[in-house]
C-alpha cells in the first residue's frame, strides 16, 4: 500500500450561493493504484445544492462524485469524495465544483448583482499545489508554562428575602352523585373476515444450538445462537467468561465472517461492556454502558439505511460508555464502501469515539473484520491492515483516513464483549 500526501494551494477565486460553500482542506490519496480526492468544508451537501454537482482537475472532469454531511449543526464539516484515473504528476491545479447553472441562475436574479458576475455563480474554485510529501521537520521547543493569574475576591453574599405568607387551604368540593349506567347498546354487524393466518411455518423449526427469538418481516423464523454457542476463541482466559464474543488478535485474519457479533443479540439486554487486554494480559480499556433499545440485524445503534451508518450524526442509539467516550455499532446489514471515511461501515463494526470524535477521526477503538462484511474484499481505509482487526489508541487520535495513525493503533491482545 502507498499513500501520497499533497497540500491544498491558497483558495484564490470563490463565488457561492447565499450561504456559501467553504473549502477548508483537500487531499489525494493513492491506495493500491487507485487514486481518490478528497475535499472537506461546510455546506458543500447543503440541501439546496439537489442540482448535479460536477469536480473538475484542471480541465478533467472526475467521476463517482460523492458528498456526506459528516459533522452537526454545531460543528458542520462535509465531505465531497471524487476518483482519478490516475494521480498528476507535480504542480499547481485549479480545482472547480460547480453545480447546476440554471439553479444559478435563478440565485442570480434575486440577489441582483453587479452585471459583471458573469456566470460564475453556483461554483467554487481554488488552487492545488500537488509535490512530494518532504521529511517531517525536527519538534520545537515547548513554550514556558505562563503564570497564573491572581484570584478575584470573592463577591458580598446577597440578602435573604423574607418569606411569603402562606395562603389559605381551599375547601373540598362535594363528591358528585354517581350517574345512572346507560342502556346496552345494539349488537353490532359481524365485521369483514381477517386475512388468513400464516401457514407457511408448518414443520419449521430452529437449528440445533439456537432458539425461536421471534419472526422477520417477511413471516420466516428468527433463530438466534444460544448463550453456550457463543464465540470464544482465547477460551483460556478466566476474564472472558460469560463474553457472548471474544478473540485474539495478531498479524493473521481472526474475524472470517459476517456473523461474529451474532451471539450478542439477547432479548430484553440492558447492559454492554468491553473489555480489552495487550499482548501481556494487562487491561488497556474496560467500559461499560446501558442499553436501551432492541436490537435488530439491521438495527443497532442507528435505525437509518445501510448506507448512511458510516456518519455518527445517522446513528440515533450511541451508547455512552462510563468514561464518557460513545460506541458506534454498524449493523450486519450496514454496506458502505466509498473511501477511507466509509469503509468501516460495512457488516458488523464497533468503533469507540473520545469526547470530541465523529465519523472517521478521532476514534480511540476499533473491533471489525479485516474484510467488508457484506461486500467482500479488504476495506479501504488508509494503512488499514489485517492485524488493524483490534485497533486502539489511547489518546482517542485514530483516523480512518491516516496510515500513520492507523498503523500505530493496531493491538497485539485481545477483547470480549458481555452483553446482558
């Protein structure tokens, strides 16, 4: 894997709509031939843009075009997502987004601009410089810590106001006489016949070593694994038992399937913890948070569509863990694939944020296969290696679009998952 790191040139040209869009970096990314551009601002997939967003690389335009609204209304950050043919050589290039001109112009007209604008309405220009990434330079040197201010006096305490008269008890009403009951009233018609009951089930029955927890929409039994069934590949440690998952993580794939977290579905379950050990057996993360919705196979921590769980805001049922860090919990049935801000995404995935992470930074954990869980192939996330399949990072400064960062992560050790 080869990733290349290029800068974003200054902004020198930009007209907008009423809001207006912001450029604030942008990258391009080389993984295993195939090359991505990836550029982040605000209200760059703002829901007046509908029209048809077109990126241009000098004069080329680029193809599969994506935008994702990553942050809130409090910190909005957007992502827009395009391919290369292939990565251009060294320079400077002027990258344009541009949106529908008759949308444009249709801005144009009510906010009666100068007759000088033109066309350029509806579009956001600036410069990329692209060259080699140069040698880190050398750390500086830590400033003096300043000196602490004087503390304030302390303010004169207020008055205590008298107490108000209390006012008087009001009296009790008379209890009303109890009304007469009234007449029956007359037979109602039969109603129509209901639909006939479902019989298709006749003869069915769950496998061995699992149990009837209910039935899908489409009428077909729902069969989940029994508690003695449930995954345990260390076996050895006494810490583990009870997890309804656990495995040992080391240079090799150890997740091979869709179905790992399978075991975890329990009915009526309040309680979740993770526990995570290194290599030596020492406990590096132990948390625990309470659960409060029922889970589903594409249902967990967000009831939104398979491909929008990759973005913490689509995610309604975070949990929060006693260290005030949030868990992410991607469904089995969750299928995004689009760059490295996405990947993770794909099948059952666990991701652990700190307190100021979202979506794809600022994660402290990561537990998922090495491949997508629907999909197939490995997942497309920078660095992203099979022993990455138990990532940590105590200072919660992991980012699925760094391979620097994802590469340290990777843990030698060990996790299980309770849930009761």
């Amino acid at each position: 894997m080869h990733l290349l790191a290029l800068c974003l040139g200054v902004l020198f040209s930009l007209q907008v709509f009423a809001a207006g869009p912001v450029v604030i970096e942008a990258h391009i990314t080389e993984d295993q031939g195939a090359a991505e551009l990836l550029i982040l601002g605000t209200d760059l997939c703002s829901e007046r843009y509908n029209e048809q967003l077109t990126v241009r690389l000098g004069s080329a335009p680029l193809t599969n075009i994506n935008c994702t609204m990553l942050g809130s209304l409090d910190q909005p950050l957007d992502a827009i997502t395009a391919n290369l043919l292939q990565i251009p050589p060294p320079g400077d290039y002027i990258v344009a987004l541009e949106w529908d001109k008759q949308h444009a112009k249709k801005k144009s007209k009510k906010s009666k601009k100068s007759k000088k604008s033109k066309k350029s309405d509806g579009a956001v220009q600036f410069m990329l410089t692209l060259g080699s990434t140069g040698p880190q330079g050398e750390s500086g040197i830590q400033g003096l810590t300043g000196a602490r201010g004087e503390q304030g006096e302390q303010g004169i305490q207020g008055l205590t106001g008298s107490q108000g008269l209390a006012g008087r008890d009001g009296m009790n009403g008379a209890n009303g006489l109890p009304g007469a009951p009234g007449a029956d009233g007359t037979e109602g018609p039969q109603g129509p016949a209901g639909p006939p009951g479902i019989v298709a089930l006749a003869g069915l029955s769950c496998p061995i070593n699992s149990y009837l927890a209910g039935f899908q929409l489409s009428g077909a039994l729902l069969c989940m694994p029994l508690p003695s069934a449930a995954t345990s590949a260390p076996g050895v440690d006494p810490d583990f038992a009870g997890a309804c998952f656990s495995f040992s993580n080391d240079n090799e794939v150890n997740i091979a399937d869709n179905n790992w977290f399978d075991s975890c579905f329990k009915p009526a379950a309040t309680h979740l913890r993770i526990l995570v050990k290194d290599a030596g057996g020492v406990v590096v993360y132990d948390q625990s948070a309470s659960i409060q919705d029922d889970w589903s196979f594409a249902a967990i921590t967000s009831t939104a569509g398979t491909a929008a769980q990759h973005n913490t805001a689509a995610h309604d049922r975070l949990l929060t863990l006693g260290n005030m860090d949030t868990m992410m919990i991607t469904s089995k049935t969750a299928k995004s694939t689009t760059g490295c801000f996405s990947s993770f995404a794909n099948g059952y995935g666990i991701v652990v944020y700190g307190p100021q992470g979202s979506s794809f930074q600022g994660m402290r954990l990561m537990l998922m296969s090495y491949e997508h869980g629907v999909s197939g192939a490995r997942r497309a996330m920078s660095g992203w290696q099979q022993n990455n399949e138990l990532s940590y990072s105590s200072t919660a400064n992991l980012s699925s679009c760094n391979s620097s960062s994802m590469t340290a992560a990777a843990l030698s050790g060990s996790a299980a998952i309770f849930v009761e």
